[in-house]
C-alpha cells in the first residue's frame, strides 16, 4: 500500500504545474508593463531600431520588447493607448488576446517602427 503512494505524489506534481496558464505574470515592472515567465517572440530595440520590425504570433502570445541600444532612450507606444515607458534599458511584456494588426512606433524616433500581426 505505501508503494502506490511513492507514484501518486510525482504524478499529481506534474498535474499541478500543467494547470498553470503559460504567461502567468509574475511582477509589474516600469510603467505598469507585466513581467512573464514566457513570451512567444523577442523584439530587440537596438540601433534606432525594433528587429525584427514585423512578427507574426497567435491570439494570447506574448511579445518582449529588450532595451538592447546601447543607453539611448526608447518607448513602445501603440494607437490605442497601450504603451511602454521612455526607458534606456530593460524590457516590456505585452499579450496579444485578439487576432488583428498592430502597428507601434516609438514617439521619441518618429521612424522607429513595428507591426505585430496576431493571428
């Protein structure tokens, strides 16, 4: 009998962990932005930049936005109000819940832009 309890504990140990949605957000960081365990694509803000510029994810993917420029001041700024701060360094998390196309820009660097399609 104690040897079926020696198996029970692993198994609902795994069960346990599966219940948990994938981009549980963890802490807030600057400006409201949710820190992630996971996201889906990593978008570098370097060299008055976003690389890549255009991604491609599915509903309730998350995308990373990384400071990666060397100091200088960047901020994710979309239409629809959702935004980063203006920051030199670290990283912003957001979650796409709806299918569409979403352009962003940083308003420091009028030509510093990006799409994220979300399927």
């Amino acid at each position: 009998m104690r040897r079926n309890h020696i198996f029970i504990v692993p198994i609902l140990l795994v069960l346990a962990g599966c219940t948990q949605p994938p981009n549980t957000p963890l802490s807030n960081i600057s400006g409201g932005a949710t820190s992630l365990k996971s996201y889906s694509v990593q978008i570098d803000i370097v060299n008055d930049s976003f690389e890549p510029n255009v991604v491609i994810i599915n509903a309730g993917e998350t995308v990373e936005w990384k400071w990666e420029d060397g100091g200088n001041t960047h901020n994710v700024t979309f239409s629809n109000g959702i935004h980063s701060n203006s920051q030199s360094s670290g990283t912003y998390y957001y979650t796409f819940q709806k299918s569409g196309t979403y352009h962003y820009s940083d308003t420091l660097h009028f030509d510093v832009s990006g799409t994220i399609i979300v399927k």
